[in-house]
C-alpha cells in the first residue's frame, strides 16, 4: 500500500519542499501539502494554471499529483492563539483551519492518516541583522516560525501517523559553526531544531514507533534563501571549498529524505544528515 506524506512548506518550485514532494512521489507516496496562507493564492493559481508543469515531471515522465492543499500559518497552534490583526487580515480571512491543530484535524477527516511528516519551512524577520542587534521580538519569531513549528506539527499531526512512519525537517550548519550573515536569531533556531530533533526521536519513537530525522542542506536558491541575501556567495563558496565541488540541487536533499522516510532507514532516528556535498568535514577553506 502507497504511502501517504503532508509536507509542510511548499509555497513554489524552487524550495526543498517541493524537490521532497517529488522524490516521495516519485517513490510512489500520496502527497498533500501545507502552504502558507499568505503564500496560497498565488501557490495554487499557479498550479492550476499550469506554471509548475515543467518541474512536476518525475523520472518516469508523469506529471507529481499534489492531491491536496492545506492552508497552514505554523505559528498559530490552534484558533485562540490567532490575534484579531490577522483574523481580519485579507490575506488570512479568505481562508479557513489554517492553524496547526486545524491543518492536522483536517488531513485526519480527509484522509485519516499519514506515514510521512515533512517540516521544510522557516522565517526570522530579522535574519539580516547580526545576532547583537537582533530584538527580543526577532528572536522569538524566528524561534516560534522555524523550531516550536516543528514541535508543534509534530505533536498534533503524531496522533494520525501510522506507526513506522517517519518525520524529517531542514536544518543548516550555521547551528554549529559560525555562518555570518544567518542572523536575527535563526542559527539558535536551527540549534533549537536540532535538539528537538533527538528528544522528539525518543518521544516519538516510544510512544508511536515514529522516526524523527533533520537533514543539514546544503546552499539552495529558494525563496527564503535568496530574502537572507547572501545565498549566490554560500553557492559559490561551496563549489570552491566542498570535498564534491558541484552545485547541490535540491533533488539530492529530495532523495535523502526519501531514503529517510523509506524502509531502508528503519533503525536511523534522532539523526543529522548532511547533505552538503561534504562542506561540513572541512576544517579550513582551500
Ligand atoms: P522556501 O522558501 O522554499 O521554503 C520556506 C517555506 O516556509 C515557504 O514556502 C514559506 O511560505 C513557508 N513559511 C514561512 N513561514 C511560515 C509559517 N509561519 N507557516 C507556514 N509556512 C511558512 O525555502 P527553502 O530554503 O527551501 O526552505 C525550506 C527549509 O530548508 C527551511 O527550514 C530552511 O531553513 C531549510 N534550509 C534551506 C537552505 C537553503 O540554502 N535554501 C539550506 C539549509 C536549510
């Protein structure tokens, strides 16, 4: 029986989460999709109309299906947490069930469940401000949209995974090593992720016979990456320094996480993979 996967963070064709969404189609999963409210007009005009075709085709020819898509804010776990500014906000009131708690109540009445958990989303709306200057306020945002969303999507969307099934989320080394210019709190983010990523593998793991795995991606011209601003320098300095001097695309990450999600990796859990064509091993550049 076909696997079934929601991936959160998909909003175009350019991100991690969508190269993910086709290496599990491809692989033969049922894809569903969170997007981000303010992102979702455009996300599914465009898919409607025919702008992503190009990149829907998997290696067999046929075209990705993305069978639903959920409207998501994963900073909102459920209703009460929403402010009035943004229930009244035109972007978010055209649609509905958007928070955390909604999303999973909603997969579970359309669906029933899932096998595979898909985190690939993050926002720090001070990431271009060095971590000295960053506020109380920037930090928490960057915390709140890209590590307790984690926590969160996880904790709601466990009830309905089947056992053996398997969450992944993105992460980036500057949680480890010094990255200037991945500011505004979003490398302690990224350090949080990667925590949470061992305790919830034993939660998980214990309580629902879950997986839990983050991978460390390498550079990628996403949306989010191009808005931090030094994205084409990372690039660059990767192909220069990496043991594998090539551009990463975002189709290797989609497979690693379709391993990850798969059989084949059913004793990895609380892991860190780096997908990075080996940057992470260098001491020094060269
Ligand atoms: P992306 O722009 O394709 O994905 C980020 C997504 O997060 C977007 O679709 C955006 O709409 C969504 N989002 C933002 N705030 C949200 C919220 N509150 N609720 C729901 N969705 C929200 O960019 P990318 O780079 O593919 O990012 C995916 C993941 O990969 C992120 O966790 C990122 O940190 C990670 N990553 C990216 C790297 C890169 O170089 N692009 C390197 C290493 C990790």
């Amino acid at each position: 029986k076909g696997k079934r996967a929601f991936i959160a963070g998909v909003a175009d064709d350019n991100g991690y989460g969508w190269a993910i969404a086709k290496s599990l189609a491809a692989a033969g999963a049922e894809i569903l999709v969170g997007t981000w409210v303010p992102a979702l007009k455009i996300f599914e005009t465009s898919l409607r109309r025919g702008k992503f075709d190009e990149s829907r085709v998997l290696p067999d020819g046929s075209l990705m299906e993305i069978t639903k898509v959920y409207p998501l804010d994963a900073v909102f776990d459920n209703p009460e947490d929403v402010p009035e500014d943004i229930k009244t906000n035109k972007r978010y009131a055209g649609s509905s069930n958007w928070t955390v708690q909604e999303a999973a109540e909603s997969v579970k009445h359309d669906f029933g469940s899932i096998d595979i958990l898909v985190h690939s989303l993050a926002n720090g709306p001070e990431v271009t401000k060095p971590l000295l200057e960053t506020s109380r306020k920037g930090y928490l945002a960057a915390i709140s949209a890209s590590s307790y969303s984690y926590v969160s999507l996880l904790k709601h969307f466990l009830p309905i995974m089947n056992p053996g099934g398997s969450s992944i989320s993105l992460t980036y080394i500057a949680s480890e090593r010094i990255i200037p210019g991945y500011g505004g709190g979003m490398s302690s983010a990224k350090a949080a992720l990667e925590s949470d990523t061992r305790v919830l593998a034993f939660e998980a793991g214990r309580k629902h016979k879950v997986r839990v795995n983050t991978i460390s991606a390498g550079p990628l011209r996403s949306r989010a990456a191009k808005a931090i601003g030094f994205i084409d320098m990372m690039i660059d300095y990767s192909i220069a320094n990496a043991p594998l001097q090539k551009e990463l695309s975002a189709e290797e990450v989609g497979n690693t996480a379709a391993f990850l999600a798969s059989p084949l990796a059913s004793a990895i859990t609380g892991a860190l993979v780096y997908v990075d064509n080996g940057l992470n091993a260098m001491g020094v550049g060269v």
